[in-house]
C-alpha cells in the first residue's frame, strides 16, 4: 500500500510538471502570436500601399502594378489566421484583446469580412482606378470597423 501510495505522489508530481509544463508552452505561445499575427499584417500593408497610393492620388494608376499589388493582397488575406488569435487574454500581454473583446465568432466574421473586401478589390484593381477606388473604401471599412472596435490594436 506504502509503495502505492508513493507511486500516486510520484505520478501526481510528474503530471503536475508536465501541467505546468504545458501551461508554459501555450502561454510563450500566446506571446509568440503577437509578432506572428503583426508580420501577417504588415505583409498585408505592403501589398495594399502601392494600390491605397493610386487611390489617394499620390501616384499615377498603373493597371498592371494595381493588379500584381492586389492578387498578391488577396493571397495573404487568404491564409489562415485561425492560429493567429488566442482565445485567451493574459495579464501584460496587451495586444491580443480582439479575441477577447469580438469572441471568436466575431472576429472570424470581421476577418472574413476583411478577406471579402480585399477579394472585391482584386477582382477590379486592374480594371481603372475608379471601380479601384470604390473597392478600396470597402477594404479601408473593413479595417476600422476592427480598430474602432479595439483600440489597441496598431
């Protein structure tokens, strides 16, 4: 009984490790999300600014530049961003507060709405700068319904 006894500590002592553990692992992960969901996001802007520019009227419409730019958007919005956005919002970590503030049904339509949009925009970027234009407000309703949603997020 004595050698059953230490054997249930012993795996109570190893599953509490292994818990802990774990716990660690998801909560470095969360963490980890922060820059990963930023760089998606950058690559996002990098390919909407050549086209956001023509739209301001900052340089000249280039049909074929709209076009590259905007297919090449489409493509990262339509990665999946599922592993992105932690369910959880732990203390000090500051910018993951869309998950918890939209919930997860939430922010998937906003994301899907977000993906939408920039799919419009592709359809049109190459075809004048005016159906452009109109696709591009689409795109830029998108983005501050999030951000006015969370003001924490940059």
């Amino acid at each position: 009984m004595k050698t059953l006894r230490s054997f249930g500590f012993a795996l109570l002592a190893v599953i509490a490790v292994f818990g802990f553990a774990s716990a660690q692992r998801a909560s470095n992960r969360v963490e980890e999300q922060i820059p990963e969901r930023q760089a998606l996001f950058r690559l996002l802007a990098l390919y909407l600014e050549p086209i956001a520019a023509m739209g301001r009227g900052e340089v000249e419409y280039d049909s074929v530049v709209a076009e590259d730019a905007a297919r090449n958007l489409a493509m990262v919005a339509q990665l999946d961003q599922t592993k992105l956005w932690p369910e959880v919002r732990k203390t000090g970590i500051a910018r993951i507060s869309l998950a918890s503030v939209l919930g997860t049904a939430a922010r998937s339509n906003a994301l899907d709405d977000m993906t939408a949009a920039i799919l419009r925009l592709a359809a049109v970027a190459g075809t004048g700068i005016e159906p452009m234009q109109m696709a591009l407000t689409e795109v830029s309703q998108s983005c501050i319904e999030c951000h006015e949603t969370d003001p924490n997020l940059h």
